[in-house]
C-alpha cells in the first residue's frame, strides 16, 4: 500500500500512525525499565550483603516496627478488649527479651562486624563470617515473633535460631580478638558483654522449655546491665571524643580514661547481683556511684561545645538520658529503703530503654548510615524529625507510670514510638537497599 495515498485519503491515519510510534515507544520504554527492575532485583542480595551494617541495620530497622507493632497489639487487646493470640509465654516478659535481645542486637552486631577490623588494623571480614549471623539473629527473631501468636514450637525455634546466630558473631569477632591478642580495651569490654547477652539469652530459651520462672527474670536483667549498657557505654566511651574531636578539631580536649570502663563493668556487675538476689532497696549502692560516674563523663566531653554539627550535637544529648536514668534508679532504691516503696515503678528503666538506648541508636546509626553511603555527615530532616519525636516518647512512657489509667498511657506510648520511629526506618531501608551514592563499593 502506498503509505503516502493513504495518509492524504484518511485524514485521521497520521494520528493512527503517531499513536502507534508511541505505543511502542512506551512498550520499549516498559521493557526496558523492566528488565532494568529485574536486574536490580537480581542484584539485591549481593548489594545488601557487601557489607555488614547493610544486612544487620536492615534488619534492626524492621525489628524496631515489629517489635513495637506486637507490644502495641498486645497493650491494645487488653485496654480496649479486642482479640489478640496471646503469647506462650508472659507477654511483659516476652518485651522485655525480645526488644532486648532481637531488636537492638541487630544494630550492634552490624556495628561491631563493621568496626572491630578496623580498631585492630585487621582485615574486613567476609560475607561467610557476617551473613550466618544475619541469618540465625534476624531469621530467628521473627521465628519467635510469629511464635508469640500462640504457636510455642515456633517460639523455641526461633529461640535456637537466635542463639545459632548469636554464636556465629562471636566466632567472627572472637577471631578478630585473637588475631590481634585482645588487646584492644574497648573491643574486650563489648566482647564481654556479648557473652553476657548469650548467656541471657540462653536463660530465657530454657525458662521457654520449660524451667523455673527465675531464667527468665535473669535473661532480662543480663540483657539491661550485662549487655545492652556495656556495649552502648563502651562504644560512647570510645566514639564520642573522637567524633566531637574530628568535628572541633584542636579546640577540643579529647577525655577517654580507661580506668572508667573498669569501674562501670565492676558497678554494673554489683548492680546485677543485688537485683538478681532481689536486693532492690539496696541498689543504691552501685546506683549513685554509677550516676555520678555517667554525669562525670557528661561533663568531661564538652557538650556545651559540640552544638555544631546536628550529627554530634544529638550524640551528646542522647548520652545526657544516661545520667538522668542513674539518677532516677538511685532515687527509687533509695524510696524503697526508706520505706517509701517504689514509687517511680518503671520510670527509670524507659528513661534508660527508650530515652538512652532509643536516642543514641537513631543518633549513632544516622551517623554510621551516612558515612558508609556515601553521604554528607549530617542531620536530615527525617533523622532530626525522629530524634525530636522520641524525646517525646521517652517522656510519655515515664509519665505513664504516673497516670491514673496507665495502661491507656502505655498505648499511647507504644503507638508514638511507631510514629517516630517509622519515617526514618523507611529512608533507612532504603539508603540499606541501594548503592552508595558516591559509587563506591560498600
């Protein structure tokens, strides 16, 4: 057929033969973009597992919703009365282990995979050594997340799981430890404490079993004072001088003393034997030395100094949750020796979880999630809108303990700490899934 005939004969056959040239266009342009997304899809796994902190910051991230999201079902069921599988175990104690245990370990372990190479001029480990432990902790913790609807099997499984991955990070590390002949302070005090978490760990898989009910009351306790509190004061210990003196420069006075870690391991271990002996009204004794000890560091690091950057400046406001915790424990041992009770009820240990623990995780990781993606070392509006809304959770979950309908409270709480904290999971996640924007490999 003679195209040109055609075209002048049928007025409407040149938008007939444009709208096809589009069409596939658009066809070429979908088949493009779609191989383009298979081939991104394809190339996930080996992207997310270059690096440690890809694989275990992700799946911290999803553990800070999954975690809060089953407690806040949990709270829910019983103040508002709608059904919920109740877990095999004591739900209040199932929070406290897996929030100790699953949802922060994850950060720590990427943390620690990442850096323990490099504190010891070793080489960086593989993904044989980091991709069983995101495996086993990760894989496991949602195992025993589903177990906790009512499916006890799947609660112990996953609890094996844990434990497998958990001893799959301290091979790794342990071998980096040997390499260099432990002597790297910080690296023992964290290697110590993972030991300790293990130990806990295992106290609760064997409450779950079927043993006395005080495992379980020792996991929980190992996990606040023998695990979470020494890795997180080790790593401030080390990393905030050095990140307040690589920002400031000479006009900063780097304060690090080794003897400190010593004394707050010795505190901590004095603090656990009292608590697990049921010594409560007593726990003064390494609680106000322990506060005084945390408002020295304060201090001794300069904060009134480290308002410049965003990124340092939220470090320091993070690690100010630590002494007011102290404080707030000590004051509640005290009540209670004095007769008074313990009127704070568990003020102190979400001043502790949510204000320390929850402030310095969105304030350290932000710093390590930009630097090993290539980022400006700064605070976006994400991380800042985070930080600013869980000082807020962290002052609702204390007030709560106050509140004539507390558990209502306790909702709430929950509730805001999803709130908070989902933005900056998502642009985590995704910062988690995608190359570094600077092009390099990590």
């Amino acid at each position: 057929m003679n195209t040109s005939v055609t075209l002048e004969r049928y007025p409407g056959a040149r938008t007939i033969q444009a709208e096809n040239v589009n069409l596939r266009f658009i066809m070429e342009f979908a088949e493009c973009d779609d191989r383009r997304l298979r081939a991104a899809l394809a190339g996930l796994p080996a992207l997310i597992s270059s690096a440690p902190h890809r694989l275990m910051f992700f799946a911290g991230a999803a553990a800070l919703i999954v975690s809060m999201l089953w407690w806040a079902c949990v709270l829910a069921s019983g103040s508002f009365g709608f059904a919920f599988p109740p877990a095999p175990v004591p739900a209040g104690w199932a929070h406290a282990v897996f929030t100790q245990y699953g949802m922060l370990p994850p950060f720590i372990f990427g943390f620690l995979l990442t850096v323990f190479p490099r504190w010891m001029g070793q080489p960086a480990l593989s993904r044989r050594h980091y991709v069983p432990v995101f495996i086993g902790v990760f894989g496991g913790y949602l195992l025993a997340h589903i177990g906790l609807l009512d499916l006890k099997p799947l609660l112990l499984a996953g609890l094996g799981l844990m434990l497998s991955g958990w001893i799959a990070a301290l091979i790794a590390l342990g071998g980096v430890l040997v390499a260099h002949k432990g002597r790297d302070l910080h690296a023992l005090s964290c290697y110590a404490a993972l030991l300790v978490g293990l130990c806990g760990l295992g106290a609760f898989a064997a409450f779950v079993l079927g043993g006395p009910w005080q495992l379980a009351y020792v996991a929980i306790k190992l996990g606040t004072f023998g695990l979470l509190l020494p890795i997180f004061f080790t790593v401030c210990h080390r990393m905030l001088p050095f990140f307040s003196a690589s920002a400031l420069g000479t006009g900063y006075r780097v304060v690090r003393p080794r003897w400190s870690l010593a004394v707050v391991w010795g505190l901590l271990v004095l603090h656990l034997a009292l608590d697990i002996s049921h010594c409560q009204d007593w726990l003064w004794l390494a609680d106000l030395p322990l506060a005084a000890l945390f408002v020295y560091h304060a201090i001794a690091w300069q904060p009134w100094k480290c308002r410049r950057p965003g990124l340092l400046f939220v470090l320091h406001v993070a690690f100010a949750w630590l002494p007011v915790a102290f404080m707030l424990y000590a004051l509640q041992s005290l009540l209670a020796w004095l007769d008074q009770g313990f009127l704070l009820g568990r003020a102190p240990v979400h001043a502790l979880t949510v204000g320390f623990f929850g402030s310095m995780l969105v304030a350290m990781v932000t710093r390590v999630t930009q630097g090993h993606s290539g980022r400006p070392l700064e605070m976006g509006a994400i991380p800042w809108l985070t930080f600013l809304l869980l000082q807020g959770v962290a002052g609702i979950r204390i007030a709560a303990e106050f509140k004539t309908e507390s558990p209502r409270w306790l909702v709430f709480a929950a509730i805001a700490w999803l709130v908070a904290l989902l933005p900056w999971v998502l642009r985590s996640a995704w910062i988690f899934l995608t190359p570094r924007i600077d092009g390099r490999p990590g």
